[in-house]
C-alpha cells in the first residue's frame, strides 16, 4: 500500500483526524494529546501508531516522554496524490474545452 494510501486511510478515523489536528500547532506529548478526547490514553497510544505507520507523526523521545510531531513525509505524499488528480481532471477538461471549439469552429 502506497504512502498516501495509508495515509488517506488513517485519517478516516474521526478521532486520528482530531489528534492529527492538534499536532497542527507544535509537538505534544501523549498526556496531551489525551487529553479532551473521549477514549482511553491506551485508545490514544493505538491511534498514533496508526498515525505512525501511516508517515503523518513521527515520535521524538524526551527524557520520560514520548513527543510526538506532524511527519511531512505523509502530508507531501497526500499532496503528490491529489495534485496527480487535479493535473488529470485539468488536462481532461482542456482537451474537452479544445474540442468542444474545435467542433464549434466546423458548424
């Protein structure tokens, strides 16, 4: 599975979005993150692994805590993806428009 694939997937999780979302702003540690949402801190632990895997955080250990961070690698991949489909569905709607001039041009 592609990176932005994992990505995307990750982020279909109402409660991975929200932590990703407060990871926006600056690092946090897991306390945190924790804290405001309505599931467990092990709930919290499974959901930034996904996160993990997925390239959007990454993990920075300091001293006792663990620190995490928004992960560009993941958000660039997304980036990439949606720009190849913008690119396409762009040149689609050129050629149509051409098209649709040129035949215009023949009545």
């Amino acid at each position: 599975m592609s990176v932005s694939a994992k990505a995307f997937n990750a982020l279909g999780d109402p409660t991975r979005r929200f932590i990703f979302e407060k990871l926006r702003d600056r690092p946090l540690a897991v306390v945190d993150i924790a804290d405001g949402l309505p599931v467990s801190r092990p709930a919290v632990s499974q959901h930034l692994k996904v996160l993990k895997e997925a390239k959007l955080i990454n993990l920075k250990i300091v001293g006792n805590k663990n620190i995490y961070e928004v992960n560009r690698e993941g958000i660039l991949a997304m980036r990439n993806y949606l720009d190849r489909f913008w690119s396409e569905a762009l040149d689609n709607f050129k050629k149509l428009a051409e098209q649709t001039e040129k035949e215009n041009k023949q009545e």
